[in-house]
C-alpha cells in the first residue's frame, strides 16, 4: 500500500498544506505527478482519489490546498487584487523548490487546468507533461458555454436563476435548486454527490473569499476577477507535451478548450462519453487509465 505524508510549506508568511502519496513500488523512471485543484478555492478533497496513481503507476502523487483555501493558510482579508494567477503560479513554484522535485508531470483539473497552462506557457524546464482537464481556455468561452447549457434549462428553472441573479440573492434556497440542477447535469452526474466533491464544497462555503472573489457564487455566474482571463494568444508558447480531456456532457464545453487543441504545438484531446466536469468521479477508473497511458509515454526511459 502507498505511503501518504503531509507537509506544511512556507509561503507568503503563511503555509501551503502539501499531501504527497509515495507508491509501495517506485516503477523506474515514473515521474512524480503534481495534482492542481479547482475553484479557485475548492481544495483537493475532490480530486484525492487521483492518489491511486501512485500505486498503480509507481510514482509519487502530490496534492495540495491552494493558498487561501482548504488546509492551507486563509486571508479573508486580502484586497481582491491580491488573488491572481501569478500568486498561484509562485505557490507551484515554491512548493517544486520545497520538495527539490526536477522533472515532473503536471494535472490540473478545471481552474487547475488554467493554472497548469498559465505555468506551461513560462516554459519550465522540469516541465515533462501537462494535463489540462475539464478546462476553459477563456472565461469569456465559459460565460458562452455556460450561456447555451442553461437555455436547455427548463423555463422554470431558468427563470429562478435570472430572477434571482438580477435581484442579487443568489443565497436564496430557490436559487440554489436551480443552480443544483445545472449541477447536476453538467458538473457531477453521480447523485448524490460523492463524498469528496461534498468535503471540498464545504470547505469553500465555509470561507468563500477566493471563489467569489475570482470566479462568482457559482459555476456559472462567472463576476469574479477572472471574468475577462484568457490564455488563447500565449498558447503557442506551451512547449510540455499537452493532453486535453473534458466530458461528453462537460460544462466545459468544446468551444471553450478548443483552443488548447488548435494552438498548442504537441496536444493530444479525448472526450469521455457519459461524463461531465468531474469526469475523474464519475468515471474514475477510465479516467486514471487515459491519464496513465499520457503519462507513461512522458517519463524517463
């Protein structure tokens, strides 16, 4: 059985909690994976059930709550214009140096997905393969897919989001049905939700600050700072090896990482019939081989 550790990181006079999982069985040559959560804010809880890389790879998986959020250090007072990507990639980079790891293989799940591409358009040489999953390209593409997905929305539940957007009480329980709804089909179709998905949830509610700050109340009221970012004109720059994979159902539609798959000069895309955004739940199985076979031809031979 894998060997899990945990580890707190100095950064930004405050700490990054770390969670690295070691396989039973180094398999030689496999290169440590480095797993980017969601949100922004969402923790790793959601995406812990990656860790069966380890031992079903024979590399070393490492996990961990961004800045802000989950076990690492919270600043709720921060101005808004503290949280951006630029801090986020200087967490990766911090968190890289604490553990001395050289050639590694980056993941990044949704807004991990975006990180992983903003690190991977700088270039790092210890940069061996990046994952981009369930991922936009550009928020104004999401607002778009977001946009389309709810008009397949019924009336009712369409009128229950708008109304209550204008209104400003996006707190209010009808609201939140409706938005469970949208969940429901485009987010995670196991109902109900599992466990993880639940405890990384929680822990964003509990203390909001940087997934309203950056994003909005939810997956699709997108009014946060990151509403006008996009990455579409640095993509050419991404030299790591690219896969790209989303949902048949994905809130991330395909119009919104298109954009990996047209401008990234070495990308490969696969699509998971059934699925939406948290493919690595609803299909984890499926999910770890595709993501193992990339990997695999990645590593140190």
């Amino acid at each position: 059985m894998s060997k899990v550790t945990e580890h707190l990181v100095p950064f930004e006079g405050g700490e990054t909690w770390v969670r690295v999982t070691h396989p039973a069985d180094s398999a030689p040559g496999a290169l440590p994976l480095v797993v980017l959560h969601g949100g922004p804010g969402m923790a790793h809880d959601y995406v812990q059930n990656l860790a069966a890389l380890a031992d079903e790879t024979g590399r070393t998986v490492v996990h961990y709550d961004q800045f802000g959020c989950g076990r690492s250090t919270h600043r709720p007072e921060a101005p808004p214009d503290y949280w951006t990507p630029e801090l986020f990639v200087r967490e990766y980079e911090t968190v890289l140096e604490f553990f001395g790891l050289a050639d590694h293989h980056v993941l990044g799940q949704s807004w991990g997905g975006m990180l992983g591409a903003e690190i991977a358009v700088r270039r790092p040489a210890s940069l061996r393969s990046l994952a981009i999953c369930n991922s936009p390209a550009s928020m104004q593409l999401w607002v778009e897919g977001a946009a389309e997905l709810r008009a397949a929305l019924s009336p009712e539940t369409q009128d229950a989001l708008d109304r209550h957007e204008a209104d400003g009480t996006t707190s209010d329980p009808e609201y939140l049905a409706a938005t469970a709804v949208f969940y429901e089909r485009h987010v995670c179709r196991v109902v109900p939700m599992p466990q993880d998905f639940v405890d990384s949830e929680a822990q964003m509610e509990a203390e909001p600050t940087i997934y309203h700050t950056m994003n909005g109340p939810n997956e699709f009221h997108i009014i946060g700072t990151m509403r006008d970012w996009t990455i579409v004109d640095r993509l050419d720059a991404v030299e790591a090896p690219t896969l790209v994979v989303a949902g048949e159902f994905d809130e991330a539609t395909p119009a919104t990482w298109q954009p990996f798959v047209d401008r990234i000069p070495d990308v490969s895309s696969h699509v998971f019939p059934g699925a939406s955004h948290c493919t690595h739940l609803e299909q984890p199985e499926t999910f770890r081989s595709v993501v193992s076979r990339f990997l695999a031809a990645h590593d140190d031979v």
